[in-house]
C-alpha cells in the first residue's frame, strides 16, 4: 500500500501553502502553573496543556468558554521541549502556546500533524537559537505543507495510526515482560542473601569498610578539568553505563585530587544524599562527586570477602538506605544508622555460590534490559522510515 501510495504521488502535482493559510489558529487561555495546580480535579472534563508532559484536568466553568477549543487540533508546544501534540477532545492550553484546527473538508488535521511531528527536529533547532529555546508563530504560520488529495491524506493517517498504536502495542508488551522478570530476580536475589542471625558472623559497615565521602572539584578552576585522565563518577555513570564501572563520563586532572589520594578499585559508590539508594562497583583507582559515599574493604577483611558478594548485598543496603533517611534542603540517609548496618560474612565457598547465581540471573535480566531498548529501538526506526517515506513529497522549483 505504501508502495502504490507513493507511486501514485509521482504524477501528481503536489500543492505547498503555508500553515497559517490552510489552518485557523487558536490562542489558550490566561492561567498560571499555581492556577492550575489549584484547579486539577483527577476526574475533571478539561484539560488545559502546558509544555511538555504536563497538564491539568478541570471543569467548562473554571476558565473562559470562548478559551475552550472543541475542534480536532495540534496543539504547538512552543518553548523549552518544542513539540506537537494532536488531541480531538475538548481543550486548552497556556496562553503562549497556540494550536491550529481546520474547517476545510479537504484537509485531514492528523495529517498536518504527522507532517509537523515529522519535521520537530527542525522547530527545535530553530528554538535552540534562543536562550530559553522557543518558536514563535511566524516559524509555524509561514512553514509549508504539501497538500495531496483528501484521500491520500486519510491513507496516510490510517498507515501512520496502524504503526503507532502496533509501536505503543510492542512497547507495552514488552515492558511488562521486563517487569515480571525483575520481580523474579529480585525475589531470587533477596532471598539467597538472606541469613539467619545464628547461622553467619556478622559485622557493621564501619567495622569491615573505609568509608570516604566524594567530592566536586572547583568548576572556576579550568584547570582540574583540562586533560583529565581521572574518572570522576556522578549518577549519570551509573544511569549510562550501569553497576559496574570502569570509566566515568567526566574525568578531572591528578592537581584536583586532595592530598594526591585516589578511591582504591574494587571500591562501591553509595548514593546516599539527593537520589538516594543506587549503587555500582568501581574497577579502576577514581574518584567521585559528594553525592556518593564510598566504602573499600579494611585489610583485615579482604581475605574474607569475594567482592562481588559485597556488590550484590549492597541491594540490601540500598533498600534499608532509602527507608532511612533525614530531610533538609534535600534527602539524604541516616549515616549514624548505615555504619551500624550489618553485613554478614559467610564462608567464601558460599559466596562464590551465590555470586554464580546472582551473575546469571543479572546476565538473563540484563540481556533482557538491553534487548527492550533495542527491539523498541528498532520498531521505531521503522516507523519513522516508513512515515518518511509517506510524507517526502517532492517539491515542483517554480
């Protein structure tokens, strides 16, 4: 069908207008983010748009009836995360945002859409130029759109809604699939670390680990970031590139280093203030940002641990880590109480059994963590191929 719609497209003479002339467009209405926090009522009628996810439910009678657009519309999401939304329910949106509808029988408003998301790339690189990224309706008035007939149009449509509602489909499938087997290995994981008080030797974190708080060398001072060649780990290493770390996304130079003293390998960074309880092990000599604290095995006990045992228990400090904390300006965990945690020190043969264990179940969950990215990936390079390939209209020089 894409095939005989394209060829078909070859011997017409596709007309271009500009937005503003085939579309009316439609201002919001006067309201404040406080105003519509105020007025968000979950089983509310009408929503009223603000930029980027957020919005909020009210009643006809809390705004003006001539702001409350009842037309199938796009809705333009004109500053910071510039984008499109199409909603065919009654609406509003702030008052800098604008939408555009249409009343004309030869035009199909989903397709204009899919032509406008298709091209948010270019409004945002537009917007970027700005200091707050921002477009203004000129940018959308004066865009031009190809016009083939209302029964391409409407084919167009039917193509595009098919592939993303079987893309939203896969995703959620998926998704689930995801979550049922992190249950699964997190039930497994808990309960193989689980020790009797009676049945294992048990000591604090304090006595078995070193523990030093992270740092952020001077941003004003050029040169602790020139020609780095020291990984510096912040949230956003663990978030790219996982639990276990041999690289940071951010390196600092050896004349930041207080004292000349590296975090030794085989140490674990803790988030223990702002997002709290995400850990990861560190492969390489480092060092990190005040929002971890890391903890190195004492001597006295590296012959008593296999370290990826400790890696794995950390899940069950992490868990207490995030039922302990205190708040100020922002959260962090009761560090009186985490030296006083408890680790249990069983035999190194028994370590090693559920080091074995934990590995598979992490390889199995992680195949199937990497793997959902992937195919979701590679459905919607699919879909966007074929919506390319739907709305590249060649354009007749005059």
């Amino acid at each position: 069908m894409i095939n005989i719609i394209t060829k078909s497209l070859n011997d017409i003479n596709i007309e271009w207008k500009p937005l503003g002339k085939l579309l009316i467009r439609t201002k919001g209405t006067k309201i404040t983010a406080s105003q519509m926090k105020e007025l968000h009522k979950d089983d509310a009628p009408l929503r009223i748009f603000a930029g980027g996810k957020t919005f909020a439910l009210v009643n006809f009678d809390d705004i003006p009836k001539k702001d409350i657009n009842r037309e199938p519309s796009i809705i333009v999401k004109s500053r910071g995360i510039i984008e499109f939304e199409y909603y065919d329910k009654p609406f509003s949106h702030k008052n800098e945002m604008w939408s555009y509808h249409s009343k004309d029988k030869n035009i199909n408003i989903k397709y204009i859409y899919y032509i406008l998301k298709n091209q948010e790339k270019y409004f945002q690189n537009l917007g970027s130029k700005m200091q707050m990224p921002q477009i203004a309706t000129p940018d959308t008035d004066k865009f031009e759109i190809p016009i083939p007939p209302i029964s391409v149009q409407t084919e167009i449509v039917r193509i595009l809604d098919t592939f993303t509602a079987l893309t939203a489909e896969l995703t959620a499938e998926l998704t689930a699939e995801l979550t049922a087997r992190k249950k699964q290995y997190n039930y497994y994981r808990d309960k193989l670390l689980t020790f009797k008080e009676d049945e294992v030797e048990w000591k604090t974190v304090e006595e078995i680990f070193y523990l030093k708080n992270g740092y952020t060398p001077s941003k004003s001072e050029s040169k602790f970031w020139e020609n780095g060649d020291i990984p510096w780990f912040r949230m956003e290493d663990i978030r790219e590139n996982g639990r276990v770390l041999n690289d940071a996304l951010q390196k600092i130079n050896k004349i930041a280093v207080k004292g000349g003293k590296l975090f030794s390998e085989n140490s674990i960074i803790i988030s223990t203030s702002a997002t709290i309880g995400e850990h990861a092990l560190v492969t390489v000599p480092y060092l990190s940002n005040q929002r971890f604290t890391n903890i190195s095995l004492k001597e006295e006990y590296q012959d008593h641990f296999d370290i990826r045992f400790i890696f794995y228990y950390c899940f069950i400090l992490c868990n207490w880590c995030k039922k302990n904390t205190t708040v100020s300006n922002f959260s962090s965990v009761d560090m009186n109480g985490f030296k006083k945690f408890k680790f249990p020190i069983p035999p190194l043969k028994e370590q090693a059994r559920i080091v074995e264990i934990l590995d598979k179940f992490d390889a199995l969950t992680n195949s199937i963590t990497e793997g959902l990215p992937r195919e979701i990936a590679l459905r919607q390079k699919q879909y966007e191929y074929y919506r390319n390939l739907l709305l590249d209209f060649p354009k007749v020089q005059e």
